[in-house]
C-alpha cells in the first residue's frame, strides 16, 4: 500500500487480506487507518476510505473507535491536527447509513476542533444526508465552527432544496 496507487494491486492485496480471515481483516483495517491519517499518502485517501468500507463492520468499528480516541484527546487550540480527524469522519461517512450514527455522536463533542471537523468533512463528502448537522452549526458558539458549517453548505448545492432557508 507504500507504492503509487494502482487499481489493480490495491485490489488485489485487499482480496487477499480479506481472503485470510479475521486476522487479515483486522490487519487490513489497521493498516488502512494508518494511511489515513498519515498525510504523506493524501493521494490515495479516496482509495483508503473505499477500502475500508469493503472491509465491513471491522473497519466501520475500529474507525469509529479510533475516532472516539482522537476526538478524546484532541486539544481546543487552534493549532492541532485536524486533517486526521476530517479524514476519519469522511471514512465514517463512507460507510453511509450504517456510519452516519458515529459522525452525529461527533457532531455534538463538546471540542470545537472536532465540530468543525465534522463539518468540514461532510461539506467534502458531499453527503446531503447529513446536512441538518451543518445547519445546527450556523449556531455554534464558535466562529470557527459556524464559518466552516457554512463553507460545506455551500458545497452542498445539490442539496439546496433539502436544506430549505439556511
């Protein structure tokens, strides 16, 4: 997974992680985490979170977790890094119906820092589904959050008649 992206190996090796069994699966969705939140490999984002949803409820489960963790101890500085937990909330986001219930347990973390992640990634997914989280941010305490919410609004065009008013 260290070398260019090619469709074909990536495949391949997914198959034959997921093909060994549990073990394989649960090496698999390490690994993946770990690409992902590891900015060296922002090119293959898209194909990471696409392989994590292939790996099932492992990979739903573990992101989550590993989600939960950051969210735990992420700083309300405005220095930190968000680009991980944006990320994760996209994986989660992936996983459409089976992982919205993890990004609203985000969306209402009392850190700023993971509210504006949230809505930075469901602008960047443009996941409409989740737009009503977006337009309870405009009311957000914190700048931040409230022009970032806004932000993904604006992403979210096709959604318009969805998110009415706001």
């Amino acid at each position: 997974f260290s070398t260019p992206y090619s469709r074909s190996a990536w495949d391949g090796a997914v198959r034959n992680l997921l093909e060994t069994g549990e073990d394989g699966r649960t090496l698999l969705v390490v690994t993946l985490l770990k690409i992902l939140i590891n900015n060296q490999f922002h090119l293959v984002w898209p194909q990471v979170r696409e392989c994590l949803v292939q790996t099932g409820e492992v990979g739903l489960e573990t992101t989550a977790a590993l989600a939960r963790e950051k969210m735990r101890v992420s700083p309300e500085t405005p220095l930190w890094q968000q680009q991980d937990m944006v990320q994760l909330c996209m994986a989660l986001i992936a996983f459409g119906e089976k992982g919205r219930p993890h990004v609203k347990e985000l969306a209402q973390a009392r850190n700023w820092n993971i509210r504006k992640a949230v809505a930075i990634a469901i602008g960047a997914s443009l996941d409409a589904a989740l737009g009503h989280i977006l337009i309870g941010y405009l009311n957000d305490p914190e700048w931040q959050v409230r022009a970032s919410a806004a932000e993904s609004m604006g992403r979210l065009g096709i959604a318009r008649g969805t998110l009415g008013p706001p």
